[in-house]
C-alpha cells in the first residue's frame, strides 16, 4: 500500500490540512516552520479522531446489552405515543359526530390531527433520548 492509498483510507477529513510533503518523511525537518507546525496540528487532530473513535467502540461494546433493550423500549415508546393520541382523536371525532353532525367527518379531522401531535410527540421523545447517548 502506497502512501497515498494510505492517507485515502485513513485520513478522509484531513485531506485539506495535509499537504503533499507530508508523505515524505524522511524530508520533514526541511520544510521550515509553517510546514512543521500545519503537521503538528493535523497529527494532533489525528490523534483526537482515533481516541473518539476508540473511546465510542468501548462503550458500544459494554453496553450492548443495554443497546438492545433501549431500542425495543424506544419503539414501544414511539408506538404508544403515536397511538394514544391517535386514538383520542378517533373517540372525540365519533362523539362530536354523533352529537353535531355536519357535512364534514369530525373522525377524520381528529385522527389526523391526532396522528400528527403523535408524531411530533414520538419526535420530541426520540430527540430527548438521542441527546443523553
């Protein structure tokens, strides 16, 4: 593997900090002090990409028990938030048609609207969780 195929699957973000006499090794004292310090900051920012990465594989390995039982819990969660309000909407559409009828299906009116407070409801719970991760 060459040089460049290297730094092609490696560093795919650090692509525009580095520069072509980076590669070169064995010249890299040669290059003055703009040069030098552009390499420190992209080692540093190496280094930085690998302990984050390291750093999330740990914790998805001792945690992936619980990763199992959170997203079954989060689709019921989802499930039931759209549900109830969905539900809602249907039971006080057919009362409302039942007691004023008109032209227009309070039903259908209350089950869409339903559904969307749901959804927007799930939305917010998933949000929420998502942040502690």
């Amino acid at each position: 593997m060459t040089g460049r195929e290297w730094h092609a699957q490696l560093l795919p973000n650090l692509k525009p900090i580095l520069s072509e006499d980076l590669w070169i090794w064995g010249n890299m004292d040669n290059k003055g002090d703009q040069s030098q310090e552009r390499r420190r900051k992209a080692i540093e920012e190496l280094g930085k990409q690998v302990e984050a990465k390291e750093t999330r594989k740990i914790k998805a390995r001792s945690e992936r028990d619980r990763r199992i039982w959170f997203g079954l819990g989060m689709f019921g969660l989802v499930g039931w938030s759209v549900a109830i309000p969905t539900l809602i909407g249907i039971a006080v559409g057919i009362w409302l048609d039942v007691k004023w009828p008109s032209r227009f299906s309070w039903t259908l009116m209350l089950l869409f609207i339903g559904a969307a407070l749901g959804c927007m409801n799930a939305w917010y719970w998933v949000k929420r969780e998502s942040r502690r991760e």
